[in-house]
C-alpha cells in the first residue's frame, strides 16, 4: 500500500509527508472511516506525524482527525489526519491555489476544527 504522494528526503528513502489524493465526494457527515484507517496506515509506518487525505469534493474545506491512542507526536498528541476537499467546478486556479496551501503548511501547525 503506498500513498498517492510521498515527500522524501534527498536520499528517496525516508518519506516526510503522505497525502492520497480520494477522487470521490467526501460523505454527507464528512468521515470515511476507511480512508481514514488508510491515512492511518500511511502515516505510522513510517513513523510520520500526520497524514492528508485530499477528496474531489466535499461539504467542508478541511477537517481534522486526531487518533486517540497512538502517541507519534512528542508532546503527546496523537497522528493528526487532515481532510481536505477541494472544489473542482471553479476555476483552475482556484484548487490548484488550494493545493499550494496544502503542501506549503508546516507540519504540525494547528489550523483546522478537530472533528
């Protein structure tokens, strides 16, 4: 199993940042259980902090995910999984300005409602 984008280190080997892109609607109530069981898998194997989930189209534009019980962040939190919908009706430029949001947070950094 292996995530649709995977940042590495200059080596190739050590992947920093997952995200799969979802080419499907996100659900009425927003949770997909099993794409989030999948962003779990992408990001605890190789040890990451977080994980991206990317969907075609939703209700919200983002949403958080914290996993009780895994303790992958120093402070103790758990692997944080950010869903993220863009809307694929409007102008070109306006997902791919999205995306560039995406990829240019830091990790880690706090800016979505927990859900």
């Amino acid at each position: 199993m292996r995530p649709d984008l995977a940042v590495r280190t200059g080596d190739g080997r050590t992947p920093t940042a997952v995200a799969d892109a979802k080419h499907k609607v996100e659900k009425g109530d927003g949770v997909l259980n099993a794409d989030l069981y999948q962003a779990l898998a992408h990001a605890t194997v190789p040890g990451l902090r977080e994980a991206h989930l990317v969907y075609a189209a939703g209700r919200r534009p983002a949403r958080l995910h914290e996993v009780r019980g895994t303790t992958a962040r120093p402070n103790g939190r758990g692997v944080r999984l950010y869903q993220h919908s863009l809307d694929l009706s409007r102008e070109p430029a306006h997902p791919l300005s999205a995306l560039r949001e995406i990829a240019g947070r830091p990790a880690g950094a706090d800016l979505l409602s927990r859900s």
